[in-house]
C-alpha cells in the first residue's frame, strides 16, 4: 500500500510504554494491508543484537559515556545495514522502538560537548532521521516506576534515578521543539488505547498524505 519505505522511531524515557505502542501500531498496519518491520535498539541485527548485551547489562560504570557512545553508533550502523535500509528499499514501513534520539539524550547529556559528538558520529556513520518519530512524553516519577517494575536485566539507565529520567524529558521535549516536522509529541499519561488512536490517526495521515 505504499511506494517507498517509512521510517517511523519510538522515543521516551523509560517506561513510557513506547515499546508497547510500537507493537500495537505495527499490528494496526498490518491489518491495514502494509508491510511492516518491527525493530529496536540497541538491537534489531544479529551484531547489534550483541552489542545489546554489553551495553545494558552488567555494572551500571562498565563503560565511559564516550565508550557507550562509540557501542551505540557500532550497533546502529550495524543495524542500519542489515535490517533498516534493506526493509526500507523494498517499500517496507520500519518501525523502530529507540533510534539516534536516545543516544543524544542518554549518552549526549551525560558530560560537557557528548551531545555534539553524537551528531559527529551520527553525521559520519549514520546520515539519516526517521521519517517521522513519535516522542510518547510522560512524568519522569510514573515512567521510571514503571520500568523498574520490569525487574529485568536490563536496567543500565533506569538504576540512574529519576534526576537522570527528568533531564532526559526536557531534552526529548526541547529535541520535539528542534524539529516539529519530524517529532509529534504524544502525551502518554493516558489510557493506553487512547494513545494508540492517536497515534494511528497521526500516523496514518502522514502516510496517505
């Protein structure tokens, strides 16, 4: 149903239920008669995959912001070639739970001029955005209880507390203000089917029009 791939990124801080959004808009595509990739990062290749691991689980200080930053922008890259830009040349919607946003906000707010090499490296080894990216907003307080409740191995940034979360809104909230054609911003302190439907309404209008 559609001539050329999409790209749609989930942002969010975590336990904004983004993940939980990307899969019910995937499903609500599908129905809809697109064909449609569901991915995530770090993650959605086989390397990636494994990159995964080493970056989200284990001490919260087994690596530098700097090193981090180096891990993520590998496994996009590694991402990007095998699973986005493949599903995207073959007119596949790509949906992504976490892309470039996240490391400039988790990785690029953490010490001076980080974020500016995120984009460097973005830049340099990336040298793509979303075609559209849905930031679920949601209280750092409700977002952070619930991902801890996951009680999962992965929980690299949620142990950073809730100082960490808030920064991470505001820079979320300023990147949406950045770029308004890209970012729409979904309030997320609802019930989740009502921030599905707004999601698809949006969504849909983008790609019919």
């Amino acid at each position: 149903m559609t001539t050329r791939g999409w790209f749609i990124s989930f942002e969010g801080i975590d336990g904004s239920g983004k993940s939980t959004q990307a899969r019910k808009l995937a499903d609500h595509l599908r129905n809809q008669g697109y064909e449609v990739v569901l991915t995530r990062e770090p993650g959605g290749s086989p390397g990636a995959e494994e990159i995964r691991k080493l970056v989200l689980e284990g001490a919260t200080d087994r690596w530098s912001p700097h090193t981090e930053i180096l891990l993520f922008t590998a496994a996009r890259r590694d991402h990007l070639e095998r699973t986005i830009e493949p599903a995207l040349a073959a007119g596949k919607v790509v949906i992504c739970d976490r892309f470039a946003d996240s490391t400039r906000m988790y990785q690029g707010l953490r010490g001076e001029d980080l974020r500016g090499l995120v984009d460097r490296l973005h830049t340099l080894m990336i040298g793509r955005e979303p075609d559209m990216t849905l930031l679920i907003d949601m209280i750092p307080e409700t977002g952070l209880s619930r991902a801890l409740s996951r009680q999962g191995a992965e929980e690299r940034f949620e142990t950073f507390g809730e100082d960490l979360q808030t920064r991470m809104r505001k820079g979320f909230l300023t990147l949406a203000e950045a770029f308004p054609d890209r970012i729409t911003v979904i309030d997320g302190d609802r019930p989740i089917d009502d921030v599905a439907a707004q999601i698809q309404t949006t969504v849909e209008a983008r790609l019919h029009g």
